[in-house]
C-alpha cells in the first residue's frame, strides 16, 4: 500500500477541490480523508495501490475546473502512523478544517 500525505497550495479553498477529489478517489478506488486548512492550503492523506495513488495525484495537479494548484508537496508517510487520524479502510472522506 502507497500512502502519501499532500499539502495542496494555489487557488484551491472554495473552488469545489475536496468533494472533487473525494469523488476522483472513490473512483479510483484510494481511502482517506482531504481537509482545508487555515493557511488556505488542502491537506489530503491518501493511500492504495501505487498506480491509484499516482493517478489521483495527476488529477490533483489538475484539479476542478475553478482550481489553480501552484504545487503539490508530497509525503511518504507510514500506514500506521496514528497521528494521522484515518482509518485506511474507510474509504474517502472529506474531513472538518483544520
């Protein structure tokens, strides 16, 4: 399992970016959550198969059609790793602001 956690940064808060990317990632079938933070950046946790993963982070550097994405920081992160407050196997949410 690829899990990467992604800090989104552009014009993506108010542009429909998570319910977009909740509904890329229910298609490609990649668990876990994507949130706005208070910096005006998207932060996403994401995890499955390499090529899903890579795929939905093509997507992502697209995003909707009234997002600008500046730039994608990603991070290798371990499955395990409880501060990230997911539970892999429950699909793709989209989680309150931080």
């Amino acid at each position: 399992m690829n899990v990467k956690r992604l800090i989104i940064r552009g014009e993506v808060q108010a542009v429909g970016f998570r319910q977009w990317m909740v509904d890329q990632a229910q298609r490609l079938g990649v668990a876990g959550w994507v949130r706005n933070r208070a910096d005006g950046t998207v932060e996403a946790l994401v995890a499955g198969d390499t090529a899903a993963v890579e795929e939905l982070l093509r997507a992502c550097r697209r995003g909707p059609r009234l997002a600008h994405v500046a730039s994608i920081e990603e991070e290798l992160v371990k499955p395990e790793n409880d501060d990230l407050e997911v539970g892999l196997g429950e699909g793709f949410q989209q989680l309150p602001s931080a």
